[in-house]
C-alpha cells in the first residue's frame, strides 16, 4: 500500500471525497430549510443525512445501498422519519407531577448515537431529550382541498414564512378531489413505530 497525499490547494485531485463532501453538504442545508430550522442544528441536519445517504441506492453500486455493501445486510429503513417534523415526547412517571403533561412538544433531530431511540430538541427547555417513546408528526403532500392551518401543531408559529400544517386526517376517498393541475396541501401523517434499524 503506497500512501499518497493531494498537491495544495488541489481539490479536483481527491474528488470522489469532495464530492460526498459536497452532496452531504447540500442535503443538510436543504433537510434545514426545508423544516425551517435553525442553521445551528447543522450537526444533526448532516449526521442525519449521512445516515440516509448510507440507506439509499447508488449508481456505482448493482442494486446496493453503501450500508447493504459494507455490512452484507439490507438496510431497515422503517424507523427513518422526516427530519424537522414536530413530535410529542413522552414523559416517563418519574419525571412528571400528578397533573404534569404526559408528553412535550419537540422537534425530531434524528437518532440518538448509543441506544436505539430518537434524539429530540424541546423548544420550551432548550435542550436535547433522547426517547424511545416518540409520536412523530411527518409534513405528507396530499390531494386534499382542505385549507391549511398551524393550529395545534406544536413548535408551529403562526408568524412564520413555512407553510402551514394542519393536524387532520386525509381526505377520503369519497369526497372529491381536486384536479392535478391545483397544487397540493401538506398533512401529517401520525407514525407510532420507533425502532431503530439495526
């Protein structure tokens, strides 16, 4: 094995490294803009991405993922939630008074490192919880004629530029919908399984 480094200032030598580099990069920003987060969350916007990089199919590999050919195991991807989505956390018993809240309003910020569960950002006291026991809350594009409201999501503020989210069901399939050429309206789609692949 022969060791050899780039020139200075030379990028294009190593660009299959810049380039992972740079996809990552772009995924993150737009996991952060997308969820109208913070720029300070980028740490766990890019390790986040990274993850779902790795379960994702490439063109250099034959009907792989980079995880699936590193490990010889096919990827679980069940517990993979959209990033930024408002959840609810639940509060164990020992931590709550007898006429606390059950559950805190938070925002999914991906897995948490040593155990299997999800790593959430509670607004209200600012910091981040890590909880097996999650209800999250996935912005999904839907074909419902129903008029948007941020009325009861958590972390939702009415002042703020991202579209808003109502908490309802889908439409059924017997009221009408709208033709393809209207544009669609977000909803949420309540997600209970919380296990993390392994």
């Amino acid at each position: 094995i022969v060791h050899e480094t780039s020139a200075p200032h030379t990028l294009q030598q190593n660009d299959v490294a810049e380039r992972f580099n740079r996809t990552i990069g772009e995924h993150t920003l737009a996991m952060l803009y997308g969820a109208d987060i913070s720029t300070s969350f980028w740490p766990e916007a890019h390790e986040y991405a990274t993850i779902v990089h790795s379960m994702s199919p490439s063109r250099t590999l034959t009907r792989q993922t980079p995880d699936e050919a590193f490990t010889g195991i096919k990827p679980d991807i069940s517990a993979l939630r959209v990033f930024g989505s408002r959840c609810h956390v639940r509060t164990p018993p020992d931590g709550r008074k007898k006429d606390d809240p059950h559950s805190l309003d938070g925002i999914l910020m991906g897995f948490a490192r040593n155990s299997k569960a999800y790593k959430v950002w509670i607004p209200k006291k600012r910091k981040f919880i890590t909880s097996r026991n999650v209800l999250v809350y996935e912005p999904v594009l839907t074909n419902s004629p129903h008029a948007a409201s941020s009325e009861g999501v958590p972390g939702l503020d009415s002042t703020q530029s991202r579209p808003e989210i109502p908490l309802t069901h889908p439409v059924s399939p017997s009221e009408s919908l709208p033709s393809q050429s209207e544009p669609t309206v977000s909803h949420l789609r309540r997600s209970e399984h919380i296990s993390r692949p392994t």
